[in-house]
C-alpha cells in the first residue's frame, strides 16, 4: 500500500457478510508476509514505520460530513465483526492509529471461580490472536508511546477447527496520553485506561471522535467475552474492568531505544532462530469497582479490589504486513447496561450477525 493510500476505512459489503472465520485462516494470513523472513537475522531488511500524523487524523475531516477518514474507520470499528479486511485489492486498510504492531497466537484460559458468564467463567480456554501497538509515531523506547493490546478469541482450542467461528474481541491500553513506560513489563493495559492528555494534545482527537461515534470514547467493555459460549437464555454478567499485566517471571528484554515490536518478540524468540523458545503470559484480573476522576487535562481512574483469574499465554508472534493492514479486532458497541444488549448505543450491523455470534 502507497503511503498516501488509506484503503477502504468505511464499512463495505465485505464486513457485512462476515459470519465467523477460522483460528487457521486467521494465523495463516499474519503469518503469510513477515518483514523479515527470520527476526533479528544478519542481512533482514528493518522493520517498517509508519507515521501517526495529525495530518492523517484530520484528513478529510474538511467539507464538514464529506469523507472523513479517521470518523469512517471509528465507525467501522465498532460496527465490524470482521477478523479480516481484505478489500478489493487483498492489501487491506491503513491504520490511522497504532500503524505499528506486533501479532501474536496463544490461548486464553480461566482458572479461577468467577461471578461472570461465558469466558469470564472457571474453566473456560480458548485460542487467541492479540496485536501489541502504539498509537503514536514513537515506537522506541525513552519515546512518548501510546501502548495497546487488543484481541480476539476463538471457541476452540483446537487450531484446525474446520467451522466458521465468530470470535469475541476486546481492547486495552495503557495510557491516552502515551507514557514513557520502558518496558512492557511494567505496562498496566485496562480496558478504562487513564487519559493524561497534556503530555499530547493532539491525542485528544482520537477519543473526541470516538465519543462522537460511540460513547464514552475512553473505555471498551468486555462484554463479548462474557456472552461467548454461553445459552441465549442464561443472563450475561460481565466484570467492569478488565487489565493485563505481563507475568511477574517474564524476562526484561534490554536494549536502548528498543523497538516495541523487537521487545515484543525478544519475549518469545532469540534473534536469527525461526523456532519459538519461550511463551509470553500476561495474567488476566477484573474488578467491578472502579470510579472516574478528572484533572486538569487528565482522566485517572481509580481502582479497588483487583482480582486475577487466569492468564492470556501467547507462543507464537510475527511483525507482518497483514498484521498492520489486514487484520481487523471489533471494538465492542457500548451499552448503557454492559449486560444488556437492548441498551446499545448504535444499532447492530445486522440482527442476523449479532444474534449469532452469542451462540
């Protein structure tokens, strides 16, 4: 894709006739044209960069309700299921924000006794596919990064499942307003995540379009995953805050001015070796307590009683063309009342598709 190309950001008919993919199709597509054949091996090309510009966020923005690229992609996040996007040309769509990531396959499993339902409940595991982003242009560490973990999951943990599955997705970040965390180690990924929006003004926008698009802008729910698998008729209890932190035994992958997707990868494999050699874990926990303060240019929640009840194990990742531009995660349609799909604030893409994933 050319740099000034920003692909097809709206809903096409290709998102509406999703109707579930497969874990192998899914892997095999981010796995299909890494950057480099083998990470971190003598004579790969670098990695790719994309720029986050004010000038792409903006873009189109002017006639007023013309085409408005970064309002066309906020919309379509939230209102496609879709777990690919190919578009007519097979080269996908440009991510406007967190242009830079890395995938990663794994398995989510719940290993303790919860209140919720569905893959919130004890004993529930199945595959995932999560991408490691920032959101801003600086990918290195000591850079201003706006750190992401967003994901999907599949009910099946067998990766040769042969049906269509719809999956359930869910979306965490660190911080709205970047940090200078250095080390993904330390990285406190929520789905309310604070908003210090004075270390980077510009950085408002994209939670002013959102809110537009689908309030409120600076949290995700995670009902979806409490709706997985479970019986239409049984009621949805879904956890109001949901955070990841990488597990406390995961090694510290050292380096100045580290790239986030080589740290990323260096959790898993040793450069110039194509085999996997570690996992990366991060553990899941929840709370239903938590309240929004504000500041003077800054959103903090406050959190009490955090609970860990499972962990998110990833064996496998990539830094790939299709994981940049063709992967797609939906972002979770908000609901006055998280447990009740009546109360959503835009309407279903289609009845059909909303009521069929939840089986």
């Amino acid at each position: 894709m050319e740099p000034g190309d920003f692909g097809i950001e709206q809903i096409t008919q290709e998102d509406r006739a999703y109707n579930g993919s497969r874990f192998s199709e899914v892997r095999e597509a981010i796995f299909a044209n890494p950057y480099q054949q083998v990470w971190g091996r003598e004579g790969e090309p670098p990695l790719p960069h994309y720029e986050v510009t004010l000038s792409n966020l903006l873009r189109g923005i002017l006639p007023p309700g013309k085409h408005y690229f970064f309002g066309e992609a906020s919309k379509r996040t939230v209102d496609s299921h879709a777990d690919l996007r190919w578009g007519p040309d097979k080269k996908g769509f440009r991510r406007i924000i967190h242009s830079n990531g890395v995938c990663l396959t794994g398995l989510w499993e719940i290993t303790e006794k919860t209140a919720y339902s569905g893959y919130f409940s004890e004993g529930s595991r199945g595959l995932s596919v999560g991408r490691y982003s920032c959101g801003t242009s600086g990918v290195h560490r000591g850079n201003l990064r706006l750190l992401g973990f967003v994901g999907k999951l599949f009910p099946t943990t067998d990766p040769n499942h042969a049906r269509p599955l719809q999956t359930a997705n869910f979306i965490t970040i660190e911080d709205f307003g970047g940090t200078h965390t250095a080390y993904i180690n330390d990285a406190e990924l929520r789905n309310a995540p604070n908003a210090t929006l004075w270390r980077a003004p510009g950085l408002a926008i994209p939670g002013i379009v959102f809110t537009l698009v689908d309030k409120p802008g600076l949290q995700r729910q995670v009902y979806q995953i409490a709706e997985f698998g479970k019986p239409l008729d049984e009621p949805t209890r879904a956890p109001a805050f949901m955070r990841l932190l990488v597990a406390p035994d995961q090694p510290r992958i050292e380096g100045e001015k580290l790239d986030l997707r080589d740290e990323v990868l260096g959790q898993i494999f040793d450069k110039g070796d194509p085999m996997p050699k570690r996992k990366l874990t991060f553990h899941i926990e929840v709370t239903d307590e938590g309240k929004t303060r504000f500041g003077l240019g800054s959103v903090m929640p406050k959190f009490e009683n955090w609970r860990r009840i499972g962990k998110l194990t990833f064996d496998n990742a990539v830094v790939s063309y299709n994981g940049d531009f063709v992967i797609h995660f939906n972002h979770p349609a908000w609901r006055a009342d998280r447990n009740n799909p009546a109360t959503a604030h835009r309407a279903a893409l289609s009845r059909a598709q909303n009521a069929a994933w939840l089986c």
